[in-house]
C-alpha cells in the first residue's frame, strides 16, 4: 500500500509539472520574454546580446540594417528572410514604413544584438493580412539581428560622414601615390646600383685580360 501511494504521488507531481509548462510551449514565448507593447502584442526574447559599448537607434541614427527571418506562429513556415541572399533590410525606425511591432522592437535593440520578436496580429498584418504568404489575423515571430545604425541620407550628420568618407579616401589615394613614388624611387636605385655595378664588371675584366696579355708576351 505504501509504494501503490509513493507511485500515485509522484505520477500526480509529474502530471502538475506537465500542466505548467503546456501553456509556456503552445504560446511560443520563452520565460524570459519582454513585453514591449504592454498588452503582449510584440514580445521580445534576447537570443544574442551587443556588447556593452554597441549603440542602437536614435535622432541622429535612426537609418537600421537588419538581417532577419519570419516565421507564421501556427505553422513555422518561413514567409520571409534576408539569409537567402545574404542582403540586409534598411529602414527608418519610427516612420510606420514597417509593420508596429518592428518600430517599437528595433528601437531597444543595440547593433550586434539578435532578438525574437513575437508579434500578435494588431502589431503585424491585421485582419487583412498580407497574401499570399501571410493569411488574416496571423501572429509572426522575426528572429533579428540588428547589423548596423546610420544617419538620414542628407542629414548634416550623414553629410559630415560622407565628408570624413571623402578625406580619408583623398589620404589613402595621397598615401598610395607617395608609397608609389618611393617604390619607383627604389626601383631607379636599384637600375643604376646594377647598372654601375656591370660596368664595374666590364671594367675588372678589362683588367684581366690586359694583364693576360703582357705575360702571353
């Protein structure tokens, strides 16, 4: 009787603790998951963290390189990727260019960060959806990878990257066209070190053969 009840506890405990975990798992959401939007409509799960000195988004550089991959919550069927090609996606964060759920995720995200975003219908596609891949009232979640921030093209902060851009490439070509006269430089060094150098020999041998000749005599 004893053991009929230990085994009766501990099926029951096992049962409780696949119970508890069941809703974690059909949910799609790790433990671990920030709720971004507050009602639980974009939620995000660090998969990779930046380095402490990375930087993200702002006024100044709100311009976001991304690679990413979507997936349909209730299938996993990747819709969509970046990895195929190998190319990034840029946009403005904060401009509505892109579904709500990606302007508010990416704005906590720092460059070298990778991050699950799960987004709920009213942050992704709605009720419309966006066929033929992505069908009405659809939860997506993006895996994320934040590559790279930079200024508004025609921004005087963009403006004042492309003029450094400018004069670093004006010093490289500078440096190469020195580094280029020295090597020829060099090189003329060398022809006339050779050349004084086989007139030398021509000269020695000269030598040779007249002191040849006075002892043949």
């Amino acid at each position: 009787m004893v053991e009929n009840t230990d085994c009766a506890a501990s099926f029951i405990l096992d049962l409780d603790l696949i119970s508890f975990e069941l809703p974690g798992l059909t949910s799609g959401i790790m433990a671990d998951a920030i709720d971004l939007s507050g009602d639980g409509g974009v939620m995000k799960t660090i998969v990779r963290r930046a380095k402490s000195d990375a930087v993200g988004p702002t006024d100044n550089v709100p311009v976001v390189d991304v690679h990413y991959e979507g997936v349909l919550a209730e299938t996993g069927e990747v819709f969509d990727s970046t990895h195929e090609d190998n190319t990034v996606f840029s946009f403005e964060v904060g401009k509505g260019t892109v579904i709500k759920a990606w302007d508010i995720a990416l704005k906590t995200m720092k460059v070298g960060e990778v991050a699950k975003i799960a987004c709920k219908p009213d942050y992704a596609y709605g009720s419309a959806g966006s066929p033929p891949d992505i069908p009405a009232n659809a939860t997506l979640i993006f895996e994320v990878e934040l590559v790279a921030c930079r200024p508004r093209r025609g921004s005087s902060l963009s403006i004042a990257s492309d003029e450094k851009a400018r004069l670093e490439e004006l010093k490289k070509q500078r440096e190469n066209i020195a580094a280029n006269k020295e090597e020829e430089k060099r090189k003329r060094e060398e022809a006339k070190a050779a050349a004084a150098a086989r007139v030398q020999a021509k000269l020695e041998g000269k030598k040779g053969h007249g002191k040849g000749k006075g002892k043949a005599k």
